[in-house]
C-alpha cells in the first residue's frame, strides 16, 4: 500500500512540478513582454515566441507522466517517488531559469537590441537538462 501511494505521489510531483515551473516561466516572460509592448510594440512577435519557451518543460513532465502512467506502482513506488521529485524538480528549476533568461531577451529586443537569436541559444541552455530528465525518466 505504501508502494502505491508513493507511486501515485511521484507521478503527481512529475506532471505538478513541470506545471508549476512552466507557468511560473511563461509568467516571468509573458511579463516582461508586456512592458516591452509599451516600448516597441512592433518586436511583439519575438516577445511572443521568446514567451512560449518554458512551456516545453511543462510538456516533458506530461510525456514522463504518460510513459509512467500504466507502470506497476506496487512494484516500482519507491523508483517512481524518487524518479518524478527529481525529474520535477528539475523541470520546475529549468523553465523557472529557462523565463528569466528570455525575460531579459526580451527587454534587449524592446531596446532596440537584436538579440533573439542569441536568446534562444542562451535559452537552449537549461532546456537542455530539462530533455537529460525526460530521457533518464524514459530509460528508468
């Protein structure tokens, strides 16, 4: 029985943790591409794609939570507790950073900087370990 909840409790923090993170991030962009609106409002498309980047932390949680989704918890309860606190986590850190850097993306390209492209390299950057944690979730 313990197996079981923890089971269910590791899927849980998988898909909230990776939620969390890429709501936090898509806030933390969304909000400096609204400033950045009242300063060069014709830059809106690459403050709308710059925006959108940490929802795909948000997605790895929800393809780890499916992949996991028909396991044995009575089985594997303690692996899939510590599999999805640390893939959660991870995720949840990731698209947290992942909205910082392209918040100050952002604001470059509202002053008139041509940054996006560097941005999304600096960007790729924590969306990296964000697909490590995906890939360790789908070799477990």
């Amino acid at each position: 029985m313990v197996n079981l909840i923890l089971g269910y409790l590791g899927l849980g923090l998988m898909l909230g943790l990776s939620g969390v993170g890429s709501s936090i991030g898509t806030t933390i962009t969304g909000n400096a591409a609204e400033g950045a609106l009242k300063k060069n409002p014709e830059k809106s498309a690459s403050y709308m794609i710059l925006s959108a980047m940490p929802a795909t932390q948000g997605l790895y949680g929800f393809v780890a939570f499916l992949m996991w989704l028909g396991k044995d918890f009575e089985a594997d309860g303690l692996k899939l507790f510590g599999m999805g606190l640390g893939i959660g986590i991870v995720l949840l850190i990731s698209a947290i950073r992942q909205g910082q850097v392209c918040a100050n993306g952002i604001v470059g390209i509202s002053q008139g900087h041509d940054v996006q492209t560097n941005t999304m390299i600096y960007a790729a950057l924590p969306e990296f370990y964000a697909i490590l944690a995906l890939v360790g979730a789908l070799m477990i």
